[in-house]
C-alpha cells in the first residue's frame, strides 16, 4: 500500500523547504557507504530536504546489511533508494549528464575513496560515481575512518588523485584517533556553498564580513520600550549569501520577528539588545579585528527616552511627557574606527512613502554622511515591501551616484545581487590598487 498527503506525495515531502529555499528544487543523489557514521546520513537527508533539495540515497551493500536499512532512507527521503542496479540502469538514470544537480558521499570509507580513484567499479555507489566523473555532475566526499588510515600515503594519494579531477572533498576533524566526519550542518553549508557557485558569478572566498541586521529597542521602563519595526530577515539573508559565497561573517543580531530565525550555519553570531549595545559591540568589532567589509542593515532605533524608569509607569496617572534623545548614528563611526584603512562599508536607508527621486536622494546623502561605498535603499510604504515581508525591493547606490533599481524579488535574491555588486565594486578596488 502506498500512503501520500493531500498533494499525492510522500508524507516525508512535507518538510521540503520548512526551513529555507537556499537549494529548493536541487537534485542531490546521497551516497552511502559501510562506515559507522552512516546512521548520520539520516539526519543529513533531512537537513538537505528542510532547506528545499530532493534527495536520492544509493547505498552499498555494506550500508544496508550491517548499519541501517534501505527503508530508513526510504522514510527519510520520500524516494525509492538504490541498493543494486537493475535494468532500470539506476546509476544512468541519477548521475548521467544533467539528471542530478550533485552526487554527495556521505560517509565515505577508505575503500569506496580506492575504488572510485582507480576505475573500480564494483558497487551501486561506484558505479553511479563511474558516470558522475563521465559526466561531470560534482561531486562532494566527505571521508570517515581512522586517523592512521586517512594519513596513509596511498589513502592520500588516492585522495590527492581524486581532487584533480574536481572531486571535492569535506576534510574530517581529527579527534581520539579518527578522522570524524563532517557534521551535518557543516555539509549542509557546504553543499550550498557549491550549488550556488554553480550559479554566481562572484566570490567573496577569504573576505572578513561583518554584518548587522534586526532592530534595537530602548526601554522606557522595565516593560516598555521604543523600536523600529525590523524582521531581520534582509540582514539574516545576506549574511548567508556571503557565507554561501565564501566569506567568513559576524552577525551582530538585534531584535526580529517571531517567524525569523537565525539559521545555524551562521556560527558566529552576536545578540544585542540596545542601541548602545550594538554600538559598543561594533566598535568592539572593529577595533579588535580585521574586516574587509561591513553591511550595516540593522534598523538602529533613532531615539531613545532621556531618562529610563526603574517601575513601571502607572497609567493612572494621565498625561505622560517622554523626553527623547537622539542615537549615535553608529554606521558614521564605522570607518573612523576600523583597522583597515580600506574597508568597504555598505549603508541602508528606509523611507516610507515617498518618490524615486527622493528616496534615492536621501539614500545619497546617507552615502555621504557615513563615508560609505554603497547604499542600499527602500521604501517601507510601498506594496509587499513591508516589515515582515519575504520580498524587497530596493535600489543600490554607489558614490558616484549611479543606480540599479531591484524590483519587487525574494530578498535571498536581493540579498545575492547586492553581494555580487558588492564583490564586483570589491574586485575594482582591488585592481586599481595593483
């Protein structure tokens, strides 16, 4: 008996792209070899299956017999999972010439990296790997063995083969004697990584980003306080792209919606409350370390209450005058702070309601104002481009005023062509420096 959802499909499906659409409708083929670590391949399927991918496992006799069994993967993937190959030709049928976007191994063992470096093709994973290597689908490795093993000079060899032809391989930790294997979340980045440089044009590999996104809040007692509206969900967005492009990113996070989450990819990541927090941690930041560029999209509340009540205010009193003082306008001192003297600083400015002319104007003298490379500008009054919305549109500004206007998109490919712009502006600066 074969039991679907409402939509005919697997009820396994039903968890494609609950947790981001970064490789939404990417076919990866997940192969399984006889290493202990196998049992994790479940959890990775899963992972690749939340953020948008269908998943195909091929495992090899070894997997099945001895780790986990074929129906597991079944139950995890929603597909039917290849064990041997028939005369439905399932090695052709996966990783032949565009029918598969990558071919992930995961866990490898030693013998599986001996096989598929020297033309041995004697499993269902080598085999599908036979026709990747043909047919030039990536491929990603991710060894698990012992340490000795791994550190064998044929092992490395085999290795080193393999990465010549363009296999990439996921470098294990070292720990207790093994050569661990990736964890899943770290594969899941990686994998990204790879896909959309598939699809880019840009680089930020070795950039040091650091990024803001959210809004602060300012109390005006213990239970009130003053804001801007922010999602967080521009700045999350680019702080990915540029992770997926590369860079290594700080993510310095005020407040977001209830839906918004930082996902856990984005390793380094500082909380902040207040205006004034966030504030003392970029000059912190960027005082202490080494940034190439920094992209200011927190919404900074722009005032806070002169005096803060330690009680809460009774409403019984009536009329209540709340003196307001205006904010350090933190993205002005960006740049006479940092200590690189060329650092590449981008601005946001929101408006709400207004002209082209004038938003791009305003956004213009920001630029200015802050010493900036790059503006990014938005309107909040206008039609799907409000707080909490999944799409943006914006107009990027650089300092010789020219624009590229973004129309109404989702803001992960916002956020992908202001990183490509920004890398393009980064490589000029770069040339003209030689």
């Amino acid at each position: 008996m074969h039991l679907a959802n409402k939509r005919g499909t697997h009820p396994s499906k039903d968890i494609v792209a609950t947790q981001g659409k970064e490789i939404l409708g990417k076919k990866i083929v997940l192969c399984i070899t006889g290493s202990v670590a196998a049992y994790k391949a479940i959890d990775l399927a899963r992972l690749l299956m939340r953020h948008g991918a269908d998943v195909y496992a091929v495992m090899s006799e070894s997997s099945t017999s001895t780790l986990i069994k074929a129906d597991i993967m079944k139950w995890a993937t929603g597909n039917e999972v290849v064990t041997k190959l028939t005369g439905k030709l399932e090695h052709i049928a996966l990783a032949d010439t565009g029918m598969s976007d990558l071919i992930l191994v995961y866990p490898c063992t030693a013998n599986t990296i001996g096989k598929i470096a020297n033309g041995i093709d004697d499993t269902t994973v080598a085999s599908v790997l036979t026709v990747a290597l043909g047919s030039r689908i990536p491929i990603i490795v991710a060894p698990a063995m012992h340490e000795s093993m791994y550190t064998n000079d044929i092992i490395r060899q085999n290795v080193d083969r393999l990465k010549d032809i363009g296999v990439k391989f996921l470098e294990p930790s070292v720990e207790e004697g093994k050569a661990k294997i990736m964890e899943p979340e770290l594969v899941l980045q990686s994998v990204m990584r790879e896909l959309n440089e598939m699809h880019t044009s840009f680089s930020l590999e070795g950039k040091n980003i650091l990024v803001t996104a959210g809004s602060t809040v300012e109390h005006i007692d213990p239970i009130r306080v003053i804001t801007n509206l922010s999602s967080g969900k521009m700045g999350i967005a680019i702080a990915e792209g540029a992770l997926l492009a590369g860079a290594k990113v700080t993510l310095v996070y005020g407040h977001g919606s209830d839906g918004t989450r930082v996902p856990m990819k984005i390793r380094n990541v500082i909380k902040v409350n207040t205006s004034r927090e966030m504030e003392m941690t970029i000059l912190s930041e960027l005082s202490s370390k080494r940034y190439d560029i920094v992209i200011f999209c927190a919404a900074i509340t722009d005032f806070a209450p002169q005096q803060t009540s330690p009680k809460k205010i009774e409403t019984k009193k009536g009329k209540f005058v709340l003196p307001l003082l205006p904010t350090t306008k933190i993205v002005d001192r960006v740049k006479p702070i940092s200590r690189n003297n060329k650092l590449f600083l981008v601005a946001f400015k929101a408006e709400h309601d207004v002209s082209d002319s004038y938003l791009i104007n305003k956004a213009f003298q920001k630029l200015h104002e802050c010493d900036g490379d790059l503006v990014i500008a938005n309107d909040l009054g206008r039609k799907g481009c409000g707080t909490g919305s999944d799409e943006n549109e914006v107009f990027i500004i650089n300092r010789q005023k020219k624009v590229i206007h973004l129309p109404l998109q989702d803001k992960n490919q916002v956020a992908r062509k202001i990183l490509d712009t920004i890398a393009n502006l980064c490589q000029v600066q770069k040339d003209s420096n030689k």
